[in-house]
C-alpha cells in the first residue's frame, strides 16, 4: 500500500539562464532562457523539483513565462497544499478544473512525480514505468545566419557522436539548407522541424523535402491544422511527426483518425506533465506510432525528466535529451548531463538521480514566491 503524501510547502523560483549558443526558430531568436522552477516539500521533509519550461513569448505555445506562473502561483499550487495523496495522478486531478495551462501544469506535475519516487527511495524512471538504462540522444539546430554556418554547427554535433540532427527550417530557409546538410552527411539520421509556419499554400513546397531521405517532417503547418498535415502524409513518403498539434490524448485519437501523422513527439510540457505523457506514449505505442521525446531547451531539472521518460519502451527515436553543455556553460544539476557517444545514461539514483544546485538557482534566481507553512 502505497504511503500517504501531503504537500506543506511550495515554492517557485524564475531563473535566468544564458545559452552557450544564440537559437533561432521560425519565430524568434533567444540568447538566454527564464524557466520557473517548483519545489515541493513533503510533512517528512522530502523535496520534489519540477521546472515549468515555457517560452517567455507566446510564440511555440501561448503560454507565457509570466501566465505560468499565475496559473501556478494562483491556482495550481493552492489546490494541492495540505492534501493528502499517494500517487501523483490524483494530483492532476485536484487542478482538473484548469483549462490548458498545460506548461504550468507539467511543473507541477512532475515536481510531484519527482517527490513521489524520492519518498519511495527508486528512480524517477522506474516509477514512470522505464526499461532502458540509456538513452539514444539528438540535437535540434537552429537557423543560422548562413548555410556555411550551420554546416559548421551540424560537424561539431556529429564529431560529438550525436546520431540525429534536426534542423529549424522556415520559408526561405528550407530547401538549400537541407540539400546541403543532406549533400555533406548523406547517412545522418536528418529530420526538419517547421514549428508550425508553412500554410496549406506551401504543400508543393513542403513536399519537396521529400527528396532528401529525412527521418521526419515535423510540424509543418499549423497545431489545429490536422487535415493539411493528413494531406501531406497522403502524398510523401516521408513520415509526418505532430507536436504543438497534440496537447492531449484526444488531440492524438483525432490526429489517429485523420491519418495525420506517423510520428509523434512528446513534450512533458506541451502535454501538462509526466502523466499525461505517459499516457501519450501508451496509446500512441498501441496504435504503432514511433515517440520521441522532445526538449524546450530545459535546464538539468527538466532535462533529467525527459530522460527518464525517454526509458519506457516506446521511445524507439533518439530524443532531445543531449548533453547540458550544449546550452548551458553550468547547469543546475549536479553533475550535469553528459552524452557520450550520443547516448545519455538514464540515473540509477533515487528521484530525478542528480542533486539541485540550490546555490546557482539562488544566484540566477530572479523572482521567488513561497506558499504553505513559509507563505509570509
């Protein structure tokens, strides 16, 4: 019988973090990241740390870095303090209420996952349900200024053992892009990632990164735009992967009807928390759907949680899971994340597997709030 859980404290901890690398989508550049952190405290004196990994502009998703943490700090935290639990499903359900949010609800969320496996003293992953005890690991490039530049981005990913590169493409930065990336490493596992910005207008133009032998197309039009993504599959041969089109498992049933997809990437953010992405990763391995697990760029807290989500069997494709160093020059766990070879070992240690560096969140911390017994 599982022991009973009641969450006394909480608090919430905006940090700013410089990437070692500037990285531009379809949509924005960044230089530097703010992710809102969650600790949660147990009666016993367990600690669960969650990191809620939204952009701080309303361009992937329209959350905010700023309307998490309302939605956190307002409605999500108050509704799990002081009540007693055993599993972190039923936490979920406390704030089920909530439409969306699903960026603040995934920190929470896994916060809570992260105290549940601390208090029964095993491994995030095997809690989660995860068989493997390594993760095969992808990079995910930005566009570059120049094409000259991104080739010199994909050799350093490649000469550090990365097996998968995926590239940010837009209108005007697609074709000649991929064609030489494709023309330099003809064997290189390859796939491009749209983030919803081409229209049902561009299927002659999308379709014709058909040629290049990619892995996946991911995201090319829009999150709601399901029939034009159905479109696409019909006529290519290369498989179609959705992202900010499934938020949740019905997302995915509909997506499943229409045939829309062939691939799915799974976010513990996009999808509201370690729960829901398992759920995502049950039905889409029913269907017989590929997962991977993809990345908001998370510091080591979250970076380790896609970790041990990527060790349940359905994660069959690399994952955005790669080394810490990649964007950031210290992370927030210690040690940091390390990719040999392309592969990241999934932590045999209780909880997340690494400790938090409380003393580089207080230092980058920019905004803080306490709830519970230290709520002033």
């Amino acid at each position: 019988m599982s022991t009973e859980l009641k969450i006394v404290a909480a608090r919430l901890h905006r940090v700013r973090m410089p990437l070692v690398h500037e990285f531009q989508t379809s949509s924005h550049r960044k230089t530097y990241l703010d992710h809102v952190l969650v600790e949660l405290e147990d009666a016993s004196g367990a600690t669960g740390w969650g990191e809620i990994a939204s952009s701080s502009d309303p361009y992937y998703a329209p959350e905010t870095v700023e309307s998490c943490w309302h939605i956190a700090s307002q409605y999500l935290l108050p509704a799990v303090l002081g009540r007693p639990w055993t599993h972190p499903d039923q936490l979920a359900k406390l704030w089920s209420k909530v439409r969306g949010n699903n960026f603040a609800k995934a920190g929470v969320d896994m916060a809570a996952w992260v105290l549940w496996s601390e208090t029964q003293s095993v491994p995030l992953a095997t809690v989660l349900g995860g068989t493997r005890t390594e993760v095969v690991a992808g990079v995910s490039l930005g566009i570059e200024p120049t094409i000259d530049d991104l080739l010199t981005e994909v050799e350093r990913q490649v000469t550090a053992g990365y097996p998968r590169v995926k590239l940010k493409i837009a209108p005007g930065w697609d074709i000649e892009p991929v064609r030489a990336v494709r023309t330099a490493y003809p064997e290189l596992d390859l796939h491009v990632d749209a983030n919803g910005i081409y229209t049902a207008d561009d299927l002659t133009a999308v379709r014709k990164l058909d040629e290049f032998g990619l892995t996946m197309i991911e995201q090319p039009f829009a999150p709601r735009d399901l029939l034009t993504h159905a479109a696409l599959q019909r006529t290519i041969s290369t498989p179609v992967c959705l992202d900010e089109s499934v938020e949740t498992v019905d997302d995915l049933e509909t997506a499943l009807a229409l045939e829309a997809l062939q691939v799915l990437n799974i976010k513990v953010s996009r999808m509201g928390g370690l729960g829901a992405a398992r759920a995502a990763h049950d039905r889409a391995q029913q269907a017989g759907i590929a997962v991977w697990c993809g990345g908001m760029h998370e510091f080591g807290i979250g970076r380790l949680a896609n970790v041990a989500l990527s060790s349940l069997p359905g994660f069959t494709l690399p994952s955005d899971v790669s080394a810490s160093e990649k964007y950031y020059a210290r992370d927030l766990v210690v040690p940091a994340v390390v990719a040999v070879q392309g592969v990241v070992q999934v932590p045999e240690a209780t909880g997340l597997g690494h400790a938090v560096d409380r003393e580089l969140i207080a230092a980058n911390t920019v905004a803080q709030q306490s709830f519970g017994q230290e709520q002033e």
